[in-house]
C-alpha cells in the first residue's frame, strides 16, 4: 500500500491517497507523479533518487528520521554498557546533534514558510553541517563496527546527505516523513482484522475508503459523521 500527502507544512487543505500496487517497483512512482513539479519527501530508496534524475521538475529530499533510527537502535542494543559507556559511543554522540536539529526545527512549525527558511538558515543549518562534518570525521577513522546499527546510521547520512539537506532550502519542506508514516500506521493497525480479505479489489476498496475517512481526519473532520 502507497500513500501520498500533501506536504505536512505546507499551507494547503490536506489530502490524503492510499494506493494499491503489488509490487514497490519504481514504475509505480514513476507513473504516479509523471506530472509532478516540486518536492517529494520520501525514505531513502534509490527508486525516488532515479525519479528525481530523470524527471525535470521534481526534487527528492529524504527523511532524517531514517538516520536517527538507526542510532536509537543501537543504543537500545547496548544492554550491558555502563551510562558513561553509553554516552561515549557514536550513536549517542549522534543522537544529541540529531535531537539539538530536532528540537529547534519543532519551534518553527508556526511560522510561515518564508520566516521558517530564515530561522533555518541561522540556526538549524550551522548544526546540520557540523553533524556531516563529524559523521565523515568518524567514518574516516574507522571506530565503528561495519555491520552495526551505527554503521548503518552513519552510511544512511552520508548517502543521503544532498536530499537530508533539502529542507534547508526550501521552508515547506519537513524534516522528515513522518506524516506518511502515522498516515500508513492507521492502515496497518487493523491488518490482522482483515487478512481473509485477500483479493486486488478489496485492496484497491479499502485505499479509496481510507483515503476518504484520512483526508477528512487530517481536516479536523469527525469522519463518524460523514453522510454519503
């Protein structure tokens, strides 16, 4: 199931669209935003940077949550450490810069797009930069097991640095996915209620019924008390 949304800061009435496909193939985008000009804010997989290359218009910016991620699971992994030896580690050393860019980026959500990108630029950017800075700094020396959570977290950033920095040129654009995120886990949710519901029509059924009821939630409408 693929889910599409308008831009969660951006100053528009919200919609919301599930999307049925078999398969997560690079088609499916492809074909779906074939007429899209603007920003699109997705996971780090290399089928949007492709859509991004090819298609005049389109820009693809990434999720740092995707990095954090990695970090929190590694210091969830560190059962047997010691506080002090967890908070030498890599992952949380990273996880406070990310956190720092987090909890400044969280007082700007009022702000119009314009006032937001000039905050940005004075105080979240200096950050964003020192993070990369370090993060290759620690890459460079080799500290870190290559197979670990933190090494993970560390190649996700370095991958993605171009599309992790998009946000800071464009004041509409989130610092992360995590609208389409809590958008897919009200789907996910009731899963195992349906799982006999097995055929492509049910499927296709229930994206156009959860991208009505999605849409009015996501403007404040009590969806219990939609007349059709």
């Amino acid at each position: 199931m693929w889910v599409h949304l308008t831009g969660e800061l951006s100053p528009v009435p919200k919609i919301v669209v599930y999307e049925y496909q078999k398969t997560r193939h690079s088609d499916h985008p492809k074909e779906y935003y074939k007429n899209f000009k603007g920003v699109l804010m997705t996971d780090g997989l290399e089928q949007y940077h492709k859509l991004a290359r090819e298609q005049e218009g389109l820009i693809n910016a990434n999720c740092l949550a995707h990095a954090r991620r990695h970090f929190t699971n590694a210091i969830k992994a560190m059962k047997d450490r010691s506080q002090e030896g967890i908070k030498a580690s890599v992952a949380y050393k990273a996880l406070l810069r990310i956190g720092t860019i987090y909890d400044l980026e969280g007082n700007l959500k009022n702000l119009s797009a314009e006032e937001r990108l000039k905050e940005r630029a004075t105080s979240i950017k200096p950050l964003v930069e020192e993070y990369f800075a370090w993060i290759k700094e620690v890459f460079r020396q080799g500290i870190v097991l290559p197979k670990s959570e933190t090494a993970k977290g560390i190649a996700y950033s370095l991958n993605q640095e171009e599309y992790l920095k998009v946000f800071l040129s464009d004041g509409e654009v989130p610092i992360d996915d995590s609208a389409s995120e809590r958008a897919l886990r009200n789907f996910t949710i009731g899963r195992k209620n349906w799982m006999t519901i097995n055929t492509v029509r049910g499927a296709q059924a229930s994206a156009i019924i959860y991208s009505i009821t999605e849409t009015a939630r996501a403007n404040g409408l009590n969806v219990y008390y939609i007349i059709f």
